[in-house]
C-alpha cells in the first residue's frame, strides 16, 4: 500500500512535461504606413462597424491557405487581437489620419454619425499555391457605405488584394501582411471620402510600409 505514493512522486516530473505548453508565442501589431493626408475634408462624421469575418480567420492565429481550401495557423505568432478588431482599429486610425473628416469612430461611441462602414471580410491570410515556394498575403472584403438613418446604401466597393512575400522567413511573411493591409488602408480611405459626396480623392501611398512590431510575447 505504501508503494502508490512512491509511484505517485515518480510520476510527477513526467506529467509536468506533458502539460508544459513551451513558451507563448509572440505577439505580433501590424504597423502600416498611413494614407497621405486628403486635400480637403467633408465635414461629415462616419462610424466604422466591427468588420464580419469568415471562419476560422476571426482569431489571433495568422491564418495559412494553402489550395485554397486548406487552413493551417503560422507557429509561433499571434496578431496582437482578433483580426475583426485589428481591422476596425486600423480603418479607424487610417480614417482620422487622412483628416477628410470630421469625425470618426467606433460605431459603439454613440456619435451623431452621416455614415457607417461595413466590411465583410473574407480572406486575411498567406496565401500558398504551392507547398514550397513563398505565399502571397491576401486580403479580400467587401465594403458598404450606409445611412444610419435611413438604411439607404450610399455605395460598395470590393477589395483583392495580393502581395507576394519575399521568402518563406516569417519576418518577410509578416511584412507581406502588412503591405497589403497598407494598401487596403489607402483604398478604404480614398473610396470612403469619395462616397461620402465631395469626389476628393485620397493618393495612395506609395512608399513601403513600417516594420511589423513585435510585443511582448504573453500567454494564450
């Protein structure tokens, strides 16, 4: 009777093993160049929605597709939130940047708004055509510009974009996803202030954009 105690300790180095998940994974902000500034604002105040995202690509996995069908998660990183909210913030801060508007915000902030985006997004992801060779990020939504009051749908507009990663290393991997984000910022920005009645457009970018930050890795 005495033995199973003795067992017991013998075991407990082994189980601490198997339960020990390795060190968390490092979390990753993209940090994409602004769009320029616009020429003129259209004293208009727009809220953004939280955009609907497809899947399995509304978490913090950065999301690997390859086929076009098969969905795998790169090791190791993780975005710094949910990709529906890294989105939302970064339209938000693209928006404000351009200074074409009066107003921008979260549509939960309860401002008197002329407009509301919404984005369905349905790729945010590396794309891979073949198992080996570099993938392209991929961002594919559609967007919708509506009156809050009325419903009434003031425009859409879809985006597709693709740029190819330079090589299969994770820091270009991570740069790729960030250009493409860069551009979508740039077209979002310049579409959005067009609808919203003034025909002003917002020149796109064209330098590359900042270095993907990585924080402090945390648990999760």
């Amino acid at each position: 009777m005495k033995i199973l105690p003795f067992l017991a300790l013998l075991l407990l180095p082994a189980c601490g093993s198997l339960l020990n998940p390795g060190p968390p994974p490092a979390r990753i902000q993209l940090n994409p160049a602004m769009p320029d500034k616009a020429p003129v604002s259209v004293k208009k105040q727009i809220v953004i929605a939280p955009p609907q995202v497809e899947g399995d690509m509304d978490a913090d996995s950065v999301v690997l597709l390859f086929h076009g069908r098969e969905l795998r998660h790169l090791s190791g990183v993780r975005w710094i939130s949910p990709v529906a909210r890294m989105l939302q913030h970064a339209i938000i801060d693209a928006l404000q940047t351009s200074g074409g508007f009066a107003g921008v915000a979260d549509d939960m902030a309860g401002i008197s708004a002329d407009a509301r985006l919404l984005c369905d997004l349905r790729r945010f992801c590396l794309r891979y055509d073949t198992e080996t060779g570099p993938p392209a990020a991929w961002i594919y939504a559609t967007l919708r510009l509506v009156n809050p009051g009325s419903g009434r749908l003031m425009g859409a507009m879809t985006l597709d974009i693709s740029i190819p990663a330079a090589s299969t290393d994770t820091p270009a991997l991570l740069q790729a996803m960030e250009s493409a984000l860069q551009q979508a910022l740039a077209e979002i920005a310049a579409w959005t202030l067009d609808r919203m009645g003034q025909g002003v457009k917002v020149k796109m970018f064209q330098s590359t954009a900042g270095s993907s930050r990585r924080l402090t890795p945390s648990g999760g």
